[in-house]
C-alpha cells in the first residue's frame, strides 16, 4: 500500500472508531484507498483481495463488510432477496442494477422524485427507503 492509501483507510477506520487491523486496512484500501467510492458483492471483494495478493478468507470479508456497515461507513444494498451490495456512497441515493452484468451503480439522484411514501405502520417508523432500478439491455 502507497502512503496516501494507507492513510485514507486508515483515517475511513478510525473515523468511524475501528481498529485498523491488518485485516480491515486490507479491505478499506481496496474500497476507499483511491479515494473512489465502490460497489462491491463479499465475493468480490475477496477476489480483488486475492489477486492483490492479501490473504483473507470470505468469511472475514462478510464479517469485516458487516462491522463496516454497523459503524456507518458502508450500507447493504439487498437485490433480489439474496444478492447483496455493499456501498461506500453513504448519501440517500438511488441504484440501477444492470441484470445482465449483475452490477450495482449509482442513479442520479436529481432525477429521483418521490411524492408520496404510504404511512408507517403502528409503532414502527421508516427508517430509509431504498431505490433500485433494474435495467437489462435493449
């Protein structure tokens, strides 16, 4: 890792109170180091951590992805009920999911109108609204 890669994961760790373990500065750098933010499935994330030649297992990305998402760094973005993405973008956004490349990327937000959500039901409040927009190819 470059110094100023190394830096900027560390800073996204401990910004968020992690410690940087050799494990989670690993991840951060591929996610955050060049300072861009990612979509990533865990499964992804473990292949580009292997061919960075980092040893991890999938299970320590799933556990690393989750603890970033408890602290606020990453959220989940859950497509089809199975597949989940993992977003360093933590700004209310929409998403386009391409079917058939099965990738997550941003929609312009500008464009997203919502007038009206359907009310709560009793007791419960809306925590976020999430907006995936499936696209296949024409």
């Amino acid at each position: 890792m470059t110094d100023i890669v190394t830096e900027r994961s560390a800073n996204w760790l401990s910004g968020a109170g992690l410690r940087p373990t050799r494990q989670r500065m690993t991840l951060a750098s591929l996610l955050v180091g060049d300072g861009h933010d990612r979509h990533v499935t865990a499964e992804s994330l473990f292949d580009a951590a292997s061919h960075a030649g980092e040893k991890v297992s999938l299970a320590t990305v799933y556990n690393t992805l989750r603890a970033f998402c408890e602290v606020g760094l990453m959220r989940e973005i859950t497509v089809d009920g199975s597949k989940s993405y993992f977003d360093t973008n933590m700004t209310d956004h929409p998403h386009f999911y391409w079917e058939d490349s099965a990738k997550l990327t941003d929609a312009p937000a500008e464009d997203l109108k919502i007038s009206r959500l359907p009310d709560a039901p009793e007791g419960a409040e809306i925590a976020s609204v999430d907006v995936v927009i499936r696209l296949r190819r024409k």
